[in-house]
C-alpha cells in the first residue's frame, strides 16, 4: 500500500516538473550560465573500434559510427541561458568535406539546466538480463590475460555488482539468465535486497545463447510490474552472438520496438572483443535505447563513473528536426542521428539521454556553386517531455560573410569545427571499412585521405581530446596497408 501511495504522488509531479520547465527530476536547476549536458541515444562510444584496432583487427563499418564519436566529446554551443530540462540552439560553420568541396554545416547542440550536483534520479525497475551462455566465459577464476582484456562473463558479473550497488530501497530488481534457457532468478524486489548480490555471484555458464527468450522473458516481466517504479529498464549484458531462437537484428528490433511502445527502454552492454556491432548498432536507435561497449575490467569503473546514473535517465522522447535551409542552398547529408543516413530535411531522434557532455547533430548544407553567401537555416524542432507534453522550438543561423581562415574555413562557435571534424573522419572511416571488404586498395587510398583531414583538423583545434582520434585513424591505415583481418572475434 505504502508503495502504491509513493508511486501515485511520485508520476503526476514529474510530469508537472516538466511541464512546467522546471528540473524534471525534482533537482534545482543550475545557475545562470552553467548547464550540464544531455545526448541522443544510440552507440555511446566508438570502444569496440579501439579495441579491435588495439588486437589487431580492422573494425567493421558497424563500429564507427558518428553518434558515438559526438558522445564521447563535449560539444556545447553557447547562447541564451538553459530555462529547460532540454535546450537546443544551433550555429553555422563553412569548411570542405574530405573531396575538398566546400559545403555549409549546421550543428543543433544540447543540454540541459538539470543540476547533478542536487540531481535526485527517479526511481527504477531494473532487470538485469544476463547472457550465461558459453561464449560469454563465466569461469571467473581464470586469470585476465596481460593485456588487459578479459572475458565476457567477467565484465557481466562485475558491472551487474556495480549497478546492483547503486540501487536504492525505492527501485526495484529483477533478474533474468539465459543461455540454452532462460530463467527468472527473482522477480521485483527491493534494491537494496541482500539477494541480488547473492544471486549475481552464483551465475555460471548455461550452454548456448538463447537471447530471444532472455529478451522476452525481460520485457514479460517489465510489463507485469509497470508502475513500480517511474523508469522500466532492460540491462542486457551479453556478447551479443545469438544462435539459438531469433539470431536477425530484426528479429531482435522487433522484441525491442514491442518494449518501447510499452514504455520500457533498453540499455545494451556489448561485452569482450566478440560482440556483434551490427546488433548493437540496430538495437540502440530504438525508443529509449542506448548502447556500451567494454572489453576491459577498467572499463567497468570508467563507465559507471563517466555514464551512471544518466545512462538510465531519459530527458526527452520523438525529437524532430526539421531544416529549411536559405535559397539556393539544400540539406546533404546529416551525422550524429541515431539509424539514421539520409539527406532529409526531416530527422528524428528517438531517445535524449543527460549526460556529462553536451551532444550535438550536425547537418550538411550545398549550395549550385561554391559561393556561400547568404548561406543560412532555420530549423523546427519538436519533442515530448517524460509526461508526454510536446515542447516545440525554432532556430535560426544565417552566415554573415565572414571571412575564411588559411583553410578555407569559418565556425561560428568553436564545437562546430569539432563536429566537422569528427564527421569527416569516422563517417569516412566507416565507408573505408565498407570498401576494405571488396577493394581493400580503395580503402586505403580512402584512409589516406581521412588521415591527412584529421591530422590537420587536430593541429587547428588543439584539442588535446583529438590525439586519440588521430591514433584510431592512422592506426586503421596501418592496419588496412598490412591486410589484418576484419570484423570480431566471431566472425560470421
């Protein structure tokens, strides 16, 4: 009774936080001038390309992904002061692609006024959905190699401990193991239950990997308990490498689309060196979805560190953009929108999630010559709160004909070169990993090119953060010129 009490005041004052524009988590919003920050959902690092790259490997076109490049940089655009859990400004840039043709861009920023410092998170039913199948390694007493790569199996068992030591008495855990089959160890209990730990520790390897049925049994379970508490999440761990039941991303998309609609969201842990990228790739653009990859056991403390508990905390649902750019000038090509690669002036964004670093959607804009005057856009956005209040805003950005630099290049605000710079070099590395299949010869012709624009874009931003973007590029290159393998370590 006493929870059932919680819950009802808990829903209708959140919602009314929101619609009122006030912090949406019953946190006080932060002070004129400073904001934290909030980005789409989708893959949330480009780990599994480094990773792969550090082994050895060429990674699939799968694991460079733009998305996940925005999030793992700050990118803010400064304006009018945050009043909103989710504020969107935009700002122009000029600068050529990689073939050297000048093009306009148009970056859309986000962030948000929500304090972390005061941040209470709303309550969650967690269940924990656990791939125990024998890929995954559940022999936890075997040693980590020296490289510090380890298995599956550990980095489940450890990163379950770790979210299963931030829950409180008001959330609430469930949690589901598959593997030849499926079981449900507990069904919603406290968060603070002694039992979690217990039972989290007692997992062991269970045969094949039957994800379809660990997957339905977890939104079975969601869907039984709605309203325990205000946020429903699936936290799947798993190397991603089904072969038992539905094995198709689509099949998968499906199970995945079905719990979105019900309100229950997902957040996917890609775990080892082996895990499909295609997988998480597809999964992670769905409503309420976002997506992690770790190989490593430091990769566990990084993460929660760096993502919890905003991993969990959606801000904003059916984000829509739409960009009318001035006469004579069109919409492209897009970057950074979650599923999609279109040269629509409409896009959409499924999920906002808070995090530390503001996000950014970044727009190309061509024009029937290579004069840029007048180059401009106005954009219509649309999303719903977490109450379900559609929000509405409309920006502005007109190129003032300011003059270029040495590299026929002008940013409105610092972060646009920054997104240019990361476009150019991971959406052209994930088309070098799409030719290295059939003419690994272009690819490197590709890659030459990629390096080159990196290279120079780091020395003109000295963003100390672009060191490691250079090394992921250049490494590739040496890996393509030398013919390493590409893909997993499961190659299908």
């Amino acid at each position: 009774m006493k929870n059932t009490l919680v819950r009802s005041l808990v829903i209708p004052l959140l919602a009314l936080s929101l619609s009122t524009g006030c912090s949406a988590f019953g946190s006080a919003s932060l002070g004129t001038g400073a904001e934290f920050g909030a980005t789409p959902g989708g893959v949330k690092d480009l780990s599994s390309a480094r990773d792969l790259v550090a082994n050895g490997q060429v990674p699939p076109p799968s694991a460079l992904l733009v998305e996940a490049a925005f999030s793992e940089h700050d990118l803010p655009l400064t304006g009018t002061p945050c009043v909103r859990t989710l504020c969107l400004r935009s700002a122009l840039g000029i600068a050529p692609d990689l073939d050297g043709k000048q093009s306009g861009w148009l970056q859309i920023g986000m962030s948000s006024n929500v304090d972390p410092a005061t941040y209470g998170r709303p309550t969650i039913h967690a269940i924990l959905t656990v791939d125990v199948s024998g890929s995954m390694g559940w022999d936890l007493s075997r040693a980590d190699s020296g490289s510090g790569y380890t298995t599956a199996g550990r980095l489940a068992y450890l990163l379950a401990n770790r979210i299963a030591g931030q829950l409180t008495p008001g959330d609430s855990v469930s949690l589901v193991t598959y593997g030849s089959s499926v079981s449900t160890v507990f069904e919603s209990i406290a968060g603070d239950d002694p039992m979690i730990v217990t039972e989290i520790n007692r997992l062991k390897t269970n045969g094949s990997t039957n994800m379809e049925a660990g997957l339905r049994r977890a939104y079975e379970i969601a869907s039984r308990h709605k309203g325990v508490a205000v946020e429903s999440r699936v936290f799947l761990f798993s190397d991603e490498q089904p072969n038992v039941g539905a094995t198709t991303a689509t099949e998968f998309q499906s199970i995945v689309g079905n719990g979105a609609s019900d309100g229950i969201g997902i957040t996917l842990f890609g775990l080892g060196l082996g895990h499909s990228n295609e997988l998480t790739e597809r999964l992670s653009h769905l409503r309420g979805a976002n997506a992690f990859s770790l190989a490593k056991q430091q990769d566990v403390d990084a993460l929660m560190q760096d993502s919890w508990p905003w991993m969990a905390t959606p801000l904003a649902y059916d984000l829509k953009v739409n960009v009318t750019p001035t006469s004579g000038f069109t919409v492209t090509q897009n970057y950074g929108f979650p599923g999609v690669a279109t040269s629509s002036p409409s896009l959409d964004v499924a999920t906002v999630f808070l995090s530390k670093r503001k996000g950014a959607l970044l727009v190309q804009l061509g024009g029937t010559g290579t004069n840029l005057t007048g180059l401009g856009a106005s954009s219509q956005l649309g999303y719903n709160n977490l109450s379900g209040q559609p929000i509405s805003d409309s920006l502005s950005s007109v190129y003032s004909g300011n003059p270029l630099d040495a590299r026929n290049m002008y940013f409105q605000q610092p972060s646009v070169g920054k997104t240019v710079a990361l476009a150019m070099m991971v959406s052209n590395m994930h088309k070098a990993a799409e030719l290295y299949r059939t003419s690994p010869t272009g690819a490197v012709s590709l890659m030459e090119k990629v390096v080159t624009r990196i290279v120079d874009d780091a020395a003109a931003l000295a963003d100390p953060t672009f060191d490691r973007e250079v090394k992921l590029a250049q490494d590739v290159l040496a890996l393509m010129k030398k013919g390493a393998p590409q893909g997993d370590l499961y190659p299908r």
